[in-house]
C-alpha cells in the first residue's frame, strides 16, 4: 500500500512528535476478511507513525482480546489501554485521522484541553460515563468535539470512556441513533448533543447524561489587556491577525467555534490564486498554521458583550474571560440562510443538512435534494454526486446564479436539476422521506421521494457583535465599512463575509489585511483626534 501521510506532513509531524511525552500505544484490531482496505490504511496508518517516533509503538489485538476491551469493529484503535479507555471505531481516514492524532498528542501528555474549572468540576463525577462521538472522514467539526471527549477521558480515565465512531464502519450506530449530522454525541445510550459543544456544555453533559440545559457562564474576572481583539477566525480574521501581530500589535483572535468559518465546509476551492484545486479545509489550515505562529486563537470563546469606555477602549466579555482592547476587528462572517418551509427545524439533523461536507457521507448511495443555485449549491451538489449520493437540484429559477465553470462541471456530470420549483414542506416521521414541491412554471404541487435535504440558499450576517456596539448597518444587515474596513465607530473595523459583498476568500483576505493596517495606523494616529491630541 502507497504511505498514506504525504511526504510533506511526516517532516512536519516528526518534528511535532519531539513533543511527546509519555510513550503512546496503539493496539489494532483487525478481522480476516471484513473491511480489508480500511484495515490496510489503518495498519499503514500505525506503521508510519511508529516509524516517526521512537515513543509510538503497534500492538496486534485478537477479536478474543479486543472482546474484553469491548471492541468488535474491524478496524479499531485502542490508545494505551493498560490507562485510558480510548477507541477509534472505523479506520481514521481524513478529518477521523486528524481526531487520532490530536488524541495522541493529549494521551501522551496525560492532561487534556478543558479549562482548569472544567478539570476541577471533573473530579466530582461519581458515576461512570460512556461517551461515543460519531464522526465522519470529511468533518472540519469533529476533531474538536473529539479532543473535548477525549480530554474528558483523560483527565478522569477512572469515570470517562470515549468511543470515536466512524460512520462509515458504524452505521448501526448512525441508525440506532438516527442520526444524519457529525459530530453527533451519545452519552450512556442519550444522544446529548449534534455539532461541537462549548466545553461547559459538554461537561455538563457528562453529569447528567443528558443534554445540556443553557445555563450563563460566569467568565473568570481577571481583565486581559490586549492592543487588538479580533472576533472570528475564518479567513479576514486570520488574516487580520497576521498583519496585526506583525505590525507589532499584540492581538487575540476569539472564534466561537472551530477555525476557517465558511470556507472549512466547503469541498472545494477552485479560484483562490496558487491553488488550482484544493479542499476548503485544508486551505483553512494552512492560514490557521500561519496566524498561529503570530497570534493566539481562542477557539470556542463566544463574544458575549462588548462596550466602549470612556477612555476609548473596548471591554469584550466572553464565555471565558474579559478583555480590554485598544482595538476591535470584526470578522463575524455569515450563517446559512434558512428556507423557511415547514420540516425545516423538525428535520435537522435527521435529514436536513447545510453542510454537504460534513453530512454528505450519510447518504452515500442514497436520493437527495440540494436546494439553491448559487456557487455553493453547485459546488456541494458536486460534491455529493461525487462521493455516490444521487443528488437533485432544485433551483427556483431557470436560470442558476453559480459560476459558468461551475455550471459547466453541473451539467458534465449529468446533475438533474428542476427549474423553476421550490420546496413547500419536507415531511417524513423519524426521518426525512419526501419533500413536496412547487413547479411555479406550472403551477402545481407534487411530493417527491428523498432521503435528504440538503440547503444552500444565501447566507446571513452574523452580526450581534456589530449590533452591541450600534454600528451604522446595511439595509440587509451588514456592517457599512468604508475602503479603510473602518465602521461607523472609531477603533472598529470589520472584514470578510460580515461587510456584505461578493464573500470571496480572496476579498475576505483582502479586507482582513486592510483592518489591520488601518488599525495600526489608527492607533498611531488616530484619525478621530484633532491633530493637536494626537500622540
Ligand atoms: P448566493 O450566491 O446568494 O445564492 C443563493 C441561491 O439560493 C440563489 O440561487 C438563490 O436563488 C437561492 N435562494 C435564495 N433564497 C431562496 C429561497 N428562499 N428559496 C429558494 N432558493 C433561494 O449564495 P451562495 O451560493 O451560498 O454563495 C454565497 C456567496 O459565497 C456568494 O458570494 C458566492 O459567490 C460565494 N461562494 C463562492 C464559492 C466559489 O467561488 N467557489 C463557493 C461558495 C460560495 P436566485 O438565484 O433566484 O436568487
């Protein structure tokens, strides 16, 4: 079999793996005969690792042993069993693999990400937790809901077990539990949560068993000082923060979830300049490689309020902590626009996706629709069809708003599409099974069988940051900027898919950088001072 870590990466992670502490043991379980190609890869997988570190080493499992530590999935991973009850179910392919990885990583340094509270509140736990988390290949998401589980695990390795499930090997799983979105968390048999959950939520979790119920978070009262706050970290706000830090402004980066916003779930980029094809994600992690080299990024620290003081300064309270910045960049970005249609709440999450990338796996081999005619619609369309799903547009025109080189590869590649309709209801009992449409041509309603509904009709503002701090709007909820990114107040910026526009990666970098530069110079010379003030 060809080595599945590219060439590139083993020199980066030979190096990352310097950092480990205690020795690392991966005990496989393979079956004769059942999955043989993912059971390859995983063996691969294994095998280069040890080869890249004289602390990683390969044990073989029988089915008689993998029995006693509760595994029967061929292909299954055990991380140092002999301390923590960790397990890969399914080949860790993609995104699973990058979950395995940072698993590693927290294994060996025997201390998990949560916070110091969360590590504290651990200890509390009284009974025993069975935490699986259902990923999938093609999740941005699901390594982060993966290192939280884990963390868990680690740090109460008497109480927790984490199960990593792919949902490629575990569709019994996926239908016990029916679900259709990744990451998806079961714990003790209760599906808690669908999606990556703020830590206290997950902890939460794991003392009820149950979904979290919401609750305010007290954030620690210590106030950071910082000369920049930048508020997400999807392509303006990584760059904003490499320009800013490199301009000699000390900055944070606050993301309320994971990193690359947007462009992470999008299958692939085809127009960003010195990259002819690459994959949303991985483009995403690259610029997070890059700006993390400079710049802290907070991930899951929500911006909860902000206000401006007197002295000109900004105090932004999160889920986590204060801040006091001299300056604001926001790089809030856009959230998919819902259709609006009954079903569409129901079925989230059992058949209704806004993410093709990270659900797509789901329906592999199965009907869906894909709702919209834009660049994403066509781009996830393709993906869809690309990865085995059979997959309809439905489009409310006849004419599609996506690019012609995308249109063209829609068209190749035999695509259906109805024109002109829209959908009316999505129905099923469970899960989705029909949609009824519209023909608005001929104006007549009909249901048409399908297992998924996939939407990418537009996007939102995401704009509650914006709206704290009163900034002067577009009439579509934007926030006005002028060429210098500044808004309506001084010491805020705003960059990327928040500021309306064409939501471009290239434009979003274009105006992150911008932010930064202005911010700098503002904080030099602030423009909003008469000269005779200025520092
Ligand atoms: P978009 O360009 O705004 O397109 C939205 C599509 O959904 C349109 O075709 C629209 O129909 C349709 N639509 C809107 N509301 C609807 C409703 N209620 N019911 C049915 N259909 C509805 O959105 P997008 O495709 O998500 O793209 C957003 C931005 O990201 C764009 O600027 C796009 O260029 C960019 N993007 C770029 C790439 C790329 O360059 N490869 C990839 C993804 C996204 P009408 O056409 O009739 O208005």
């Amino acid at each position: 079999m060809a080595e599945v870590i590219p060439p590139d990466a083993k020199v980066l992670l030979k190096e990352e793996l310097k950092k480990l502490r205690d020795d690392i043991f991966f005990w496989v379980f393979t079956e004769k005969g059942v999955n043989q190609d993912r059971a390859r890869f995983t063996i691969s997988l294994i095998k280069e690792l040890v080869s890249l570190s004289p602390k990683i080493h390969l044990k073989r499992l029988t089915p008689q042993k993998a029995k006693v530590y509760g595994v029967t999935v061929s292909p299954s991973v055990l991380i140092n069993p002999d301390r923590y009850r960790i397990a890969f179910l399914g080949a860790p392919t993609g995104e699973e693999g990058r979950g395995l990885l940072i698993t590693m990583l927290l294994v060996s340094q025997g201390r998990g990400i949560l916070s110091d509270e969360s590590s504290e509140r651990l200890k509390g736990l009284k009974e025993d937790r069975e935490v699986v988390v259902l990923v999938s290949p093609t999740c941005p998401y699901c390594p982060q809901q993966v290192s939280l589980a884990v963390s868990a695990a680690v740090e109460a390795p008497e109480r927790v077990s984490v199960k990593v499930a792919s949902i490629v090997e575990n569709r019994d799983l996926v239908d016990r539990y029916g679900i259709t979105s990744v990451p998806s968390t079961v714990i003790d048999g209760n599906l808690v949560a669908t999606g990556v959950q703020p830590e206290e939520a997950f902890v939460d979790s794991l003392f009820t068993g149950s979904p979290p119920k919401v609750k305010v978070v007290e954030p620690t009262k210590e106030v950071v000082e910082r000369d920049v706050v930048i508020v997400g970290a999807g392509p303006a706000g990584l760059t904003a923060a490499i320009y800013a830090e490199r301009a000699g402004l000390d900055t944070v980066v606050l993301e309320k979830g994971a990193i690359g916003g947007q462009v992470a779930i999008t299958p692939v980029v085809e127009n960003y300049p010195g990259f002819t094809r690459i994959p949303g994600k991985t483009l995403m992690d690259m610029m997070a490689q890059q700006a993390m080299q400079y710049a802290e990024i907070h991930l899951s620290e929500e911006v909860l309020d902000v206000k401006r003081r007197r002295d000109g300064r900004f105090l932004v309270i999160t889920n986590r902590g204060r801040y006091l910045s001299r300056a604001l960049i926001l790089c809030t970005g856009a959230t998919h626009r819902r259709l609006g249609v009954p079903g569409e709440e129901r079925f989230l999450g059992r058949g209704v996706s806004y993410c093709a990338t990270c659900d797509g796996y789901f329906f592999k081999g199965k009907k869906v629709i894909m709702v919209g005619g834009g660049n994403s619609a066509v781009t996830e369309a393709l993906y869809l069809d690309s990865i085995g799903v059979e997959v309809t547009l439905v489009h409310r025109r006849d004419k599609l708003r996506a690019e012609k080189k995308l249109q063209e590869s829609l068209f190749q590649r035999g695509i259906p599409v109805l024109w002109n309709t829209v959908v009316e209801e999505i129905k099923g009992e469970e899960m989705v099974t029909e949609v009824r449409l519209r023909d608005l041509k001929e104006n007549r309603s009909y249901t048409m069988k399908t297992d998924g509904v996939f939407i990418a009709v537009g996007y939102e503002p995401v704009n509650t940051v914006g709206k704290k701090l009163g900034l002067e709007l577009t009439e579509d909820g934007y926030i006005k900027v002028d060429s210098a990114q500044r808004t309506s107040l001084p010491g805020v910026y705003a960059a990327g898919d928040i500021t309306g526009g064409i939501k471009q990666i290239v434009t979003a970098v274009g105006q992150g950088a911008v932010a930064a530069v202005s911010a700098f110079e503002d904080l030099t010379t602030p423009y909003w001072k008469s000269s005779s003030e200025k520092s």
